[in-house]
C-alpha cells in the first residue's frame, strides 16, 4: 500500500503494523490506514496521533475505531472492496454445506465411498439479513441458482423488509445469511429465540462479524441436529482450542477469510489512493461514516 501511494504528490509514507515500533513523527501523521488486523491499542494509537484528519479503515467494519474518533477527524470505511469476496465465500458455503462437502472430504480421507442424497440450494428461500451493497452482491451470485431471495435492512425500502419484519420472516427461511454490521443493537440478536425460530435444517451462514451470534445458544442448537451452520467469524475469535463450536455437528467454520483474496486487495489499492487523490485535492471523501455503520 505504501507503494502504491508513495508517487502521489506531498505523501510520505510510514508502514507501522503493531509489530514494530511506531514510527518516528506519529504526531505529524493526518491520514492512518489501519491494517486489517486490528492493531491492539487502537485508543492509545489514535492519542498519539495528534494532527488526525482522516481514518481510512480496509473493512467494512469500523467497530475498533467508531468509539475512539478524535474530534476533528473523519473515519471511512472500505464499503464495497470486499463485496465480492464475501459473495462468493457465502454462495460456497452454504452449498458447502448443503451438499455435505465436509462429510465427503471426511469419508474421502477414510477411504469411504458413503453415497447417499444431499440437500439442494435450488428451490430454496435464502433470506439476507443486512441488505447493503454485500447484500446485492451475493444476491447477483444467486441468480443462477433458482433460490428466492428475500431481503432485510435497518429500514424497509422497496422489496426490502424492515429489520423488526425478521422474526415473521425466519421460520420459512432455508438459509439465513448474516451481512450486518456490529453494532450495539446487533449484538447478540442470533439468540435461542431467534435460532428457535429458524426451521428445522435451516443453514445459519455468518459472514458478519461473530459477535452477532450468540456462541453458546448456537452451539446448543448445533448438538440437537436441527439447524447446520456455515460460519466465517466466531465470538471468541480466533477461536481457541478445544472450544466446543470445533465439534459440533453440522458446521463448517472458516478462520475469517471471505474477504481475504486478491480480488479485495487490488480493489483496497484503489480505495484508498483515490481517497487520497480527493484528500489532497480538497474533495469530498468517499464512505465516510456518519452513524454506527
């Protein structure tokens, strides 16, 4: 990225990761990109930073840096460079385990040929909860698939429901994918009472963030064989060994990659030097958050 950005005009560039020492002159710093992994004193960093004017995030989640803003300077996040990723893992995933690629991967490995029929994504009701511009993005990648599509946001829009809409809507949803941001009000909504809801052999896919689901009801609901699960984020993350989510039935878990791909790097690359381009240049920024999200 320091590459990428070092020929524009009046930008000097200094690469800190929370590995090495923060770099000399941290207080003249007015643009900070922080890295993916979330750097562990974000408060402490952002107080030495002071002459901020921009935080410019490479996700789509700014719950590390919302909190902790200083006064004056302007955070963005990276809305949109990671849409296609994250489809794309959500679509593998849920046929994944629909189609029980793990078993077979597993019997494939004993050496055992177990045929037997498998569930099916076509003909089914796939309901996104979060319908922003990742939302679109997986709907695109199920057009082909012969599923129904139904949408939930924060406010109801055209052929969008509303948020306060999803308990009716859950129990006639054959897969339900989580695209919402961490917020204070998303917090532990995938609760027993929600999971209750879901039919049975619903899939729960979770390409949000982990803190959305409650690990423990989730877990209860894996054992009883009702509900399967495909999950990208997990609370604790990473997840320790020997957490009870690693063997329990009916989920594959992945450790946080969906948007790990070089799609989304090259797209970042862009982001972030036309966000610059319109710093120096005066221009309105781009994702610049205003809310929780």
């Amino acid at each position: 990225m320091a590459a990428a950005l070092s020929d524009l005009p009046g930008i000097e560039c200094a690469v800190y990761n929370s590995t090495t020492p923060m770099p000399e002159g941290v207080e003249e710093v007015e643009v900070w990109v922080p890295p993916l992994v979330t750097v562990p004193d974000v408060p402490g960093t952002l107080a030495r930073m002071t002459s901020l004017r921009l935080v410019q995030t490479v996700t789509a989640g700014v719950e590390p840096y919302r909190p902790h803003m200083p006064e004056g300077a302007v955070l963005c996040n990276a809305r949109g460079v990671h849409d296609a990723g994250t489809a794309e893992w959500a679509v593998g995933a849920m046929i994944a385990v629909l189609r029980e690629f793990p078993g077979f991967v597993d019997a494939q490995r004993r050496g055992e040929w177990t045929y037997h029929h498998t569930d099916v994504l076509a003909d089914s009701r796939v309901l996104i909860v979060g319908y922003g511009s990742i939302g679109s993005a997986l709907e695109r990648r199920l057009e082909g698939f012969e599923v129904e599509v139904v949408r939930v946001a924060r406010r109801a829009r055209d052929g969008v429901h509303a948020m306060d809409e999803l308990p009716a809507l859950l129990p006639d949803a054959d897969v339900v994918v989580l695209l919402v941001p961490a917020t204070p009000d998303t917090a532990g909504m995938v609760d027993a009472a929600f999971l209750a809801r879901m039919k049975d052999g619903a899939v729960l896919v979770n390409a949000a963030r982990g803190t959305i689901v409650d690990t423990d009801a989730l877990v209860a609901e894996l054992k009883t064989g009702r509900l399967r699960a495909a999950l990208d984020v997990t609370a604790p993350e990473p997840l320790p060994e020997g957490h009870p989510l690693w063997s329990a039935p009916n989920v594959l878990i992945t450790p946080h990659i969906a948007g790990s791909t070089p799609a989304s790097e090259r797209r970042t690359l862009r982001l972030i030097r036309a966000q610059l381009e319109r710093y120096l240049a005066g221009e309105e920024l781009v994702n610049v958050i205003t809310d929780a999200y």
